[in-house]
C-alpha cells in the first residue's frame, strides 16, 4: 500500500513538472487577460461612438437639457445630456454622504470594538449584504422606500433623488465596509499596543492612530464605492423616478425631493428601442463613453491621492 | 424588462423553421408569449422562442438574422428597411398587422377626473402646454406628475404624435419610466399621476380616464368596441415584420396568429382583434 501511494505521489509531481510551462501559459494569460478586457470594452464602445464623434454637438451636449432622440415631425432631434449628468453626480454626492460614515463605522466596530461571535456573524451579514442583487434593491426603493418618503415628507412621489441615494448607499456599504476592515486589521498590533501603552482611549486610538495608519485603503475603499454609485443603474433606474430637470437653485435641500436620472438608467432603458446603427443608439455610446471618461477620472484621482498619502507616509 | 419565455415541442429532426426565434416590443411580449403557449397545443414540434427587448432591438436581431420574427408596436422606418435589403440579398421586410392597441390614459383610482380631451391632453404632455395641476381639469389642487415610456420606444411616439401634434415635443416634466408596467404601477401609487400606456396593461387598481377628440366631445374608454370601431382617438395597429413573404413553419405560425385562434388570443390578452 504504502509503496503504491509513494508511486502515485511521485507520478503527480512528475506530471507536474511537465505541466509547469502550461500553468504558468494560464497563469500569465489569466493576468492580461483582465488587460485585454478593459481594452476590449474600450475598443467596443469607441467602435459603437465613433461614427457619430464628429458631428456631435458638444455644447447642446453638455450644456442643455433637451433629450429628444427621436423627434417630432419637422423637428430635428436633440442631445442634451445635462440633466443626466446632474443625475449621476447627485447621486453619487448623496449616497457617499450617506454611505462612507455608515461604512467607515461599521468597519471600525467590525475590527477594533466587537469580539467572538459577533464579530463573525457581522461580517458574514455585511457579505450577505453585498450579494444582494440590484434589481432588488431597486425593488425596495420602489416598494418599502417609496412609501415612507411620502409619508415623512409629505410628497407626491417617493421615487427620487434621496431614494435613489439612499438604495445606492446601502449596495455601496458592504464593499466599503469589507476593504476598510481589511485596511484596518493591515495595522500592526504594535501601534495600539503603543498606543494603549501612552494612555490613549480606543476612540482616540481609532482616530489619532488607526486612521492615519490606514489611509491609503480607507481611501481605496471610498473611491470604489463612489465608483459603485457612478455605475450602478438598474436600482437608480427603479428608485430615483427618471426625472429630466435641473433644479433651479442647488442650496435648497428640497432638490433631495426631485427625481432625477442618471447617465445609466437612459442607456438601459433607451438602448432597447432605438435604432441600432442610428444616431440615437450612437449617442447612447457616447454616453457611455462620458461613464468611461468618469471612472478613469475617479480612478486615477484616487492613484494619484493613495500615492500622495503614501508619499507623506514615507517622508514623516 | 427582458423576460424570455420557450415552448419546447417534441424533439424531432431539425427541419428548416421548425424553430421560430421571436424578439421585438416590450407591448407585444405578453401577448407573443401567449401565442407561443398556445400554439404549443396545435404544433408541438415547433419550438418558439420570444423576447420583449424592444422594437429597436427586435428589428436589428431581423437585420442580423437572428430571428425570424420580429415583433413591433410601430412602422418600420426608411434606414431599417433599408438595412434589411442590404443584409438580406436585396429581400424586403414584409409588414403584417396583427391586432390594434389602444393607449390608455392612467391616473390614480381615486381621481375624481373622468375624462379628458386631446386639445387637454396636449396642454399636459407638450411642451409649453398650460395644464400642469389638476383642479385645471376640474380635480383638486394637486400638482400633475406626468410619467410615460422611455424616449424612444414606439409608444412613446405613437401617443406624441397623436397629442401632440406635428413638431411640438414632449415637456420635460414628462418622467420616463423603465417599461409599460412601471407606468401602471407609478399611477397605481401615486395620487396625482398621469401617464398612459398600452391598454393590455390596464388592470382593476389603476384608474383609466375616457379620452375625447375634441374638448365637450364624447369621451371613449380604450376596449375592444371603441378601438375596433375607430372612436378611440389613441389607438395603433400592432406589427409582425418578415424578411420577405415568410415561408414553412413560420407562414403556418403567422396563418393561425391572423387566424380565429389567434386573435383569441389577442382579445385574451386585452388587445384589439383584426375586423372579421
């Protein structure tokens, strides 16, 4: 027995030293691969855009808000975007107002106040949590959210830019919530052991010691979460109402109580019905290009703000 | 929004259409279903496959030539034609009406307005139209909230056209919503809305006003009688489009759907059947 278990043993690793060329083809090729996707996707929908990218009209595009795909006779149609834009960027302000403290404290009790069981059973919960669909989430803006705005604030319609922020806030939460935990337990023990040793409260402990200490995936973990919010669309769909106007004065907090729309709720629910190869289904691309342009540009402040706080690590 | 539905016959040989892939309007996909299922009992070799992804969609699935029919609730425009001939040999797209929709006017069940007219309704979709509370229309003082389809689906357009007229848009204020359903249920909710939506969609929590063509003239609800008779202002035919005159399994298919069981079906499903 014992010589035949031997044998086999020594066949595997002989057939895995024959394999090790192959496995390190697919290791290497599962690594560009995620390059060769992102390329793809950019090839793509450049590819759906391009046609239309030098007849649009950029100035209507950015800076009006008359979004007439397909027009009535004798009109031509217009491509104002703005009230989208205003859409995806309020939700996302609201949302990371709401779900970065809510994330940030859930993740400093997870790691540093809670123990044992509880401990445990939070973060099976909070990954629970993340694995919750958007449509469902979209369903309970709809449904058990739509209600409650209507009663608390006395409004005719419950679907908007606050139920949209409050639905993307909670699908933002369990992923903010997961890497800033990470973060935290990456702290070496020795910090608040030093810390405890000069007299420091857990609170000042948290604030004054951990905090810094962790910045770098404290930020990461908001930057994805504001990446979340900028993406997410078949919940804001349901939940923000698909209104098309711009709010005549921004520091009324009654533009809360608006319903808004965002750049992903009109690709989804346009892209269906119109054209395809026509203008409008191009300038859906576009739109789609304008999301891209939008995740670069959070991506890379969120490098450029990890390598700066990385950078001040080093030289203090 | 993409519900997909199969009816799987008996497995025999794969003949040339003895399977009929179907994509098309989001209005249509209840019925199409519905018309799969029940062809089932009359052809059970014949599996049919229907999508609701949109008359956009479903047409440049027909260009593609991924399905053998597609099914609209509006025309075929120029380009499309076009685009059809150019993948298909030079073959035309064949344009077959199925059914009549109407497109009813939804407010919430509690509102005391009964009935509306065109010149009215153009005041509160159009753009620059004066109506936007109800007491203008003899309800209480209630802010409108205006909903409708998304900006470019078929009746989106339909129901432009008809309300408001040559050239005028509608107002901004008119809120998109994801699907004929989410129309109905926002009206269903909401105290002071307004919307409209195929009348298949029409169900007893939602209330319906009567629409007029003229202001003091008299007001039709969207049923069987008032669209097949023409005294319903908003009603439209609903398409089936071929590539060329079809043929085999899907000529049979397109027989029995503009046949008596068919258009059973089409009542069933609280569309308008063909006159008879």
């Amino acid at each position: 027995m014992a010589t035949k278990k031997t044998s086999l043993r020594g066949l595997g690793a002989k057939f895995l030293d024959g394999a090790e060329p192959l496995i390190r083809a697919l290791i290497y090729a599962s690594g560009w691969s995620s390059i060769v996707f992102v390329a793809a996707i950019f090839f793509f929908i450049f590819r759906e855009a391009w046609p239309i990218l030098p007849r649009v009209n950029w100035g209507e595009f950015f800076f009006t808000n008359d979004w007439v795909p397909v027009p009535a006779e004798g009109n031509k149609a217009s491509y104002g975007a703005m009230s989208m834009m205003y859409g995806t960027i309020s939700v996302t302000i609201v949302s990371m107002v709401i779900a970065v403290p809510l994330g940030l404290g859930a993740a400093v009790y997870i790691s540093e106040f809670a123990t044992g069981k509880v401990k445990e059973s939070f973060k099976v919960l909070i990954e629970l949590l993340a694995a919750i669909p958007s449509i469902v989430w979209g369903f309970i803006g709809l449904v058990v959210l739509n209600p409650i705005i209507q009663d608390v604030f006395g409004v005719a319609v419950g679907v908007n830019l606050l139920n949209g922020s409050i639905v993307v806030a909670f699908m933002a939460v369990p992923m903010i919530v997961s890497i800033s935990e990470d973060a935290l337990r990456a702290v070496p023990d020795t910090y608040r052991e030093a810390a405890l040793a000069l007299g420091a409260s857990k609170w000042q402990i948290v604030y004054k010691v951990l905090f810094p200490a962790a910045k770098n995936g404290l930020l990461a973990a908001c930057m994805l979460g504001v990446g979340r919010a900028v993406g997410e669309t078949m919940a804001v769909l349901m939940a923000t109402g698909n209104g098309m106007v711009i709010p005549e004065n921004f520091a009324n907090p009654a533009i809360l109580l608006d319903k808004v729309r965002t750049l992903t709720a009109t690709i989804v629910s346009e892209l269906p019905d119109s054209v395809h190869g026509g203008d409008h289904y191009r300038m859906l691309f576009v739109i789609g290009i304008v999301l891209l342009v939008f995740s670069v540009v959070i991506n890379v402040t969120s490098d450029i703000i990890v390598k700066g706080v990385k950078g001040d690590q080093k030289n203090a | 929004m993409a519900l997909s539905f199969t009816s799987c016959g008996k497995k025999t040989t794969p003949t040339s259409g003895s399977a009929i892939q179907i994509n098309g309007s989001d209005t249509m996909l209840q019925v199409g279903i519905a018309w799969a299922d029940a062809y089932k009992a009359v052809n059970p070799d014949v599996t049919i496959t229907v999508n609701g992804e949109g008359s956009g969609t479903g047409i440049a699935a027909l260009i593609n030539g991924t399905i053998e029919i597609s099914q609209s609730s509006r025309a075929l425009k120029p380009e499309e034609i076009e685009s059809i001939k150019a993948s298909h040999g030079g073959v035309a797209p064949v344009e077959h009406i199925v059914g009549y929709d109407g497109i009813a006017v939804f407010v919430h069940k509690d509102n005391p307005v009964k009935s509306l007219s065109i010149p009215q309704l153009k005041e509160i979709f159009g753009e620059g139209g004066s109506i936007d509370n109800w007491n203008q229309v003899g309800g209480p003082d209630l802010k409108m909230e205006i909903v409708g389809r998304n900006n470019a689906s078929g009746t989106y357009v339909f129901f432009r056209n008809i309300v408001c007229g040559k050239g005028v848009e509608f107002k901004n204020a008119v809120s998109p919503m994801s699907g004929s359903t989410a129309v109905v249920e926002f009206c269903t909710t909401t105290p002071a809305a307004i919307g409209y939506s195929g009348m298949g969609y029409v169900n007893a929590n939602v209330g319906l006003v009567g629409v007029s063509k003229e202001d003091g003239g008299t007001a039709y609800e969207p049923n069987a009688e008032s669209v097949g008779s023409g005294t319903f202002p908003i009603a439209r035919p609903l398409y089936i489009f071929t590539v060329g005159e079809p043929t085999g399994a899907t000529k049979d298919y397109l027989d029995w759907i503009k046949g008596p069981s068919g258009q059973k079906v089409v009542e069933a499903e609280k569309f308008v059947a063909l006159p008879k």
